[in-house]
C-alpha cells in the first residue's frame, strides 16, 4: 500500500498519440520544473505521482491536469481492497455520516464495479456505521482500477484544465488582467510578457515555435467592440479578442475569482 498522488488529463487525452507525446513531454518539463523533488510515471490518461508533498492543491494552476487526486495505490485484488480500506479511513482521520462509493475499472478481473462498489460499501459502514446514501452523500470515496492496479481516492481538487504550459505557441498580451492571462496559459500558449508574481507558476522558457506571425491578445469586452475595428491589421500578426463575449462586468467578476486563488497557491509554493 503507497501513498500517492494521481493527476488526471482532460482534453489532452483526446488528441492523438503523436500529439498526445508532445503534450505529455511539455507537462513533465512544467511539472519538473515546479516540483523537481517528486517522481512522474504517465500512464494512460493520468500521471502517477510518488511524492512526500501531499497538498494537491499545488497543482491547481497546472494547465493540462482536470483533477489531481490524492490516494493510495494497492493491487487490484478485491479481498485485499476490503480489508485495507477501512484502515485508510483511519490513517487519514476520514470521518462522515453519509457516504458513497464511486468505482470506474479498466481491464480483464473477476469482478465488476457494482462488486467492489457493494463489497467496499459494506465493510465502511460495518467499520463507520455511517449511511450509505447514493444520491447526496456526505463523502464520496472513488476507487479506479486500471488492470493490476487499484487506486484509492481520498480526496480530489478540481485543477485548470486545457492543455500543457507552452505546448501550443508563444503569444503577446496586450493586459495584464489576471482572467485573461490564466485563460490564455490554459489553451497551451507561452506568454512572453506575463508579470514578474506570475513566473512561479510559469517560468521562462527559451522556445523555438515554427510560428511565422505574432499573436496578440487583448482584454476588450462587450463595451468595448469599436476598439476592435481601430487596430491597425497585419499579415503577420494575428490579433485575439477572447473576451468580447464578456461585460466589464462578468470580466471583473472572473478576475477577482482568480486573484484569490492563484495569491493562495503562489503563497502555499513560496
């Protein structure tokens, strides 16, 4: 039984496998870079994680990763799941009036997930006397087998998405609106001018795109469409407007969200 933290892909397991290799080398290079200590083993659509480091909220602002779980990975052999599980509970202080258990399983085994879901079900309420309740409960412990192994998941922290730092083209923003620049990063571009505060989470890199024309993207809204037609066009550059579907507003609204989150994960990295 290890300890270990499991980062889930989103959209970059739906590209092919040429493409999917090139984004898996740029997120190692970023995952490398803001936490040289661990150890990274992709498999599949998900990175394995031996670390010391278990506040997965370190890997909030990684774009490229939907979830990052934290869990234990064990052999996938139900009699050994039910008699491990409940002494997780205990090792991790898990407590919970209600509960679910949510199985998703990959590969040839004598058992189902509605099998482990059962099975795993009973032996926590025999141990918590606790509820089971599938529709609202209080905790939901995951559990994701893949062939030989099975991962227990204890706790999950929803990440940025999109896909891999740098792994789609360098670009010049014309704000320095925090929303903007997230959301830029999260569609896999380096930002050439991003702000000093912001390179602990996104380094400078040396890169060679084959990109012959500049990408600038600006922060104009709704309010500001005729701000649009006023900039000079060029054939080689080309000029993004991301946000005109926004109101000042709903942008502000955005903003302030991410200013609190991303101050929290630069501090809990410093």
């Amino acid at each position: 039984m290890e300890k270990i933290v499991v980062l889930k892909y989103g959209e970059l397991w739906l590209k092919s496998k040429r493409t999917r290799k090139r984004f898996e080398y740029a997120l190692k290079q970023h995952l490398g870079f803001l936490f040289p200590k661990d150890k990274y083993v992709f498999k599949r659509e998900r990175v394995i994680v031996y670390t010391q480091e278990y506040d997965i909220r370190r890997f909030r602002f990684v774009p490229g990763i939907e979830y990052a779980h934290l869990g234990y990975k064990i052999k996938a052999d139900l009699n050994y799941m039910e008699n491990v599980i409940n002494e997780i509970l205990k090792k991790e202080n898990i407590t919970f009036s209600s509960f679910a258990v949510r199985c998703t399983r990959t590969g040839k085994h004598e058992f189902n997930s509605k099998d482990v879901e059962i099975k795993i079900g009973a032996k926590i309420k025999e141990f918590t006397n606790a509820k089971v309740n599938l529709t609202n409960p209080e905790y939901v412990l995951k559990i994701e087998i893949v062939d030989k192994d099975a991962y227990i998941i204890i706790h999950t922290e929803k990440c940025l998405g999109g896909l891999p730092y740098a792994s789609e083209g360098e670009c010049i923003l014309r704000s320095n609106n925090l929303y903007l620049i997230i959301e830029t990063i999260k569609r896999g571009l380096y930002v050439k001018n991003l702000p000093t505060r912001l390179r602990k989470l996104y380094p400078i890199l040396e890169l060679n795109f084959d990109q012959d024309f500049e990408i600038e993207i600006y922060d104009y809204t709704r309010e500001d469409s005729d701000k649009v037609k006023s900039i000079e066009k060029r054939e080689d550059r080309l000029l993004l407007f991301p946000l005109i579907s926004l109101s000042r507003g709903e942008l502000k609204e955005k903003t302030l969200k991410y200013e609190k989150e991303v101050e929290e994960i630069i501090a809990l990295l410093s």
